[in-house]
C-alpha cells in the first residue's frame, strides 16, 4: 500500500468529518471569515451528506498569524493535548470518517491529537485532508495512522489553502 493509501469506495457509506480550522488572518489571503479546512469539509459535507465535527479549542488560537504560529509550535514542542470545548465521545454510528486540519508545523494542530485519542477507529474508513501554502500532507497521514489503531487509512488529499474555493471538482474527484 502506498503512503496514500488505497481507492476503496466509501460512496453511500454513512460519513463523518471530524476537522480543525481557523479564520482570522492568513498566510497567503489575509483576512478570511471562514478557515479554509472548513470550506473543503462543508465541501466534502455536501457532496457526500456527511455529519461535521468541528475540533474548537477551549482556548482559542490568537487572531493573528504569526502569534498563532508561535502558539502551535510551543503545543508541539510540549506534545500538549490542548482541552476542547466539547468532544466527540463515539463514531460507532459512522462507517467513512473524513480527519482534516490545516498543517502546524508538519503536522494536524494539536488540538486534533487531543480528539482523535479519545475515540475507536477499529474498522472505520479514514480519509485524511489537510489545507496547506506549501506544506502537502506533512507527517499528517503518518500520524493519523498511529492515532487512529484498527482504522483502514485511504487515499488521502492536501489542497493549498489559497485555492480552496476553486477545489470542489478536486475534493469531489477524491471522493469518488
């Protein structure tokens, strides 16, 4: 099996999305209203009908970039498993569950690490996506391997953050 994992068919298949995003200020746009990991999951939510989670710090990344930047480097220097707002106790409901988050530092933020490790991917379809500025995957497939024991882990999609609102043919290929 490739580092992307295979094309098994998650088509009609009962699907979660489990993701992180952040709005605010961007590296490569600015300003934005919506984080662009959230655009590519409502993406994935309309195309296949698929239920989201999203992962909300209980204390929030600051606004700006380069704070945030500071913020997510020191939580993985510390391997920090950051407290949630809420969490997601069971996906046992869930056949297809969809991880995305942007890239810190090479991999998911660590908020992410915090819910994944709560929950039992035993025979779950994972599809990983990540939204980047040049970054890919980063170790994300890697990790989300290591986190998610027993889950079967797909082909996997990176979509640079810049392009985000012109990649739902791309996210919609992916998918099928």
């Amino acid at each position: 099996m490739s580092l992307f994992g295979n094309k098994e068919s998650v088509k009609g298949k009962k699907s979660l999305v489990i993701y992180f995003s952040r709005a605010d200020e961007n590296y490569a746009v600015g300003n934005i209203d919506k984080g662009n990991t959230e655009v590519i999951a409502e993406y994935i939510q309309e195309l296949t009908g698929a239920d989201l989670f999203k992962v909300e710090p209980l204390k929030p990344y600051s606004p700006s970039y380069k704070v945030c930047c500071d913020e997510a480097l020191e939580e993985k220097r510390q391997n920090a498993r950051p407290e949630l707002k809420r969490y997601l106790e069971d996906i046992s409901d869930y056949e297809v569950i969809y991880i995305g988050s942007p890239i810190y530092w090479g991999t998911m933020p660590m908020c992410m690490f915090t819910q994944l490790e709560k929950l039992d991917f035993t025979g779950k379809m994972v599809k990983v996506f990540t939204t980047h500025e040049g970054s890919g995957l980063g170790s994300v497939v890697t990790d989300v391997r290591k986190i998610c024991k027993g889950a079967n882990v797909l082909d996997s999609l990176a979509i640079q953050g810049s392009l985000v609102y012109r990649s739902k043919g791309k996210v919609e290929d992916w998918i099928n």
